[in-house]
C-alpha cells in the first residue's frame, strides 16, 4: 500500500465523517488485520493487542476530522495504535514506581505452544526500546515503507531508519542470529 490513501479509502473516510457507520465499517475490515497484527508486535499479550486495536478505531472513529489524507488510513490508524501504547507504558511505568516494585511485562509470555523461534523472537521484541520495536514491527514485519512508519510513528525518516536498522541488529544479536 501506497503512503497516501487512494481514492476508494479517501472516498469512505468522506462517507464516515458524514456518520456513515457501515463506511466506517468497511475501512475497519479493509485494516484491521494489519492494525491488529502491528499492535501484537508492538508488544504486550495477545488479547491487550487486540483491545489496543480496537480502541485505536473508536479513537479514529471520534477524530476522523483529525485525518488529512497525506498517508494511509491504516498509517494512520497504526500511528494511534503507537501513541496509545506508548501512554499506556508510561501509565505502567508510574504504576511499577508507585508500587515500588518491578512487573514483568505481559506481552512476552507465551500461553499456547509456539515454535521456539517464534518464542525467541517475542522474547528479543521486548528487550527492544518502543520507538525501535514500533519500527521494526511496521518496517520489517508490517511491510510499511520507511516513510509510512516516519508518518504513522511521527518520527523523521532517519531516525525510523536508524531504529529498524538498530532494532534488526539487536534482534539478530540476542536469538543469535546471523545477518544476510
């Protein structure tokens, strides 16, 4: 996908903002697999994804006058995805110091048998800083362009660059993987 919206995508939001629910409906199932998928990467457990995803499109549902069109509604929706998990990070980090004691992170435990590699790279994801998991999520897992995720993290295209590339030679270096 492009890093603008087309005219189809442009022509829903349109209908949306006119409260047009079944328009909006259908941006959701044209995005909501690679939402959901973006926030699961980002970090935390299967089911806190999927909440995240889901009030990133009632968020998006409310602000849709905040929408100009410039990237892609899934860009778009994939930045809210981003600026609410880095709230809620920072909610925890609070709650961790008020408690004074330290919480492991949720995301990162695996419930259903996975292959190892799998769980070694979940694993590797959370040792990432956000801003670098975030890039390497959408760039590398996502299929974001570098400027797609740059709009979608509103981050410059050079420090989106930098983090995927960073976060790429953390996560080889911490599965022990080679780089090719």
């Amino acid at each position: 996908m492009g890093g603008c919206a087309n005219e189809v995508e442009l022509a829903l939001v349109a209908r949306a903002r006119a409260g047009s629910a079944p328009a909006f409906s259908a941006l959701v199932q044209r995005h909501q697999q690679a939402v959901r998928a973006f926030a699961r990467r980002l970090g935390g457990d299967l089911v806190d994804a999927d909440d995240l995803a889901q009030e990133a499109f009632v968020t998006a549902w409310s602000s849709l006058s905040r929408y100009d069109g410039r990237a892609s509604f899934r860009s778009w929706v994939c930045g809210v995805v981003y600026r609410k998990a880095l709230t809620a990070r920072r909610g925890a980090m609070r709650g961790m110091g008020r408690d004074g004691a330290y919480v492991e992170s949720r995301g990162w435990e695996v419930t259903t048998a996975e292959p190892a590699a799998k769980i070694a790279l979940r694993r590797a994801m959370g040792e990432l800083p956000v801003d670098q998991r975030a890039a390497v999520a959408l760039c590398l897992a996502g299929d974001f362009s570098h400027g797609e995720a740059a709009e979608a993290l509103g981050l410059p295209l050079g420090t989106v660059k930098s983090h995927v590339n960073r976060g790429r030679a953390k996560l080889l270096e911490l599965i022990g993987g080679r780089d090719v």
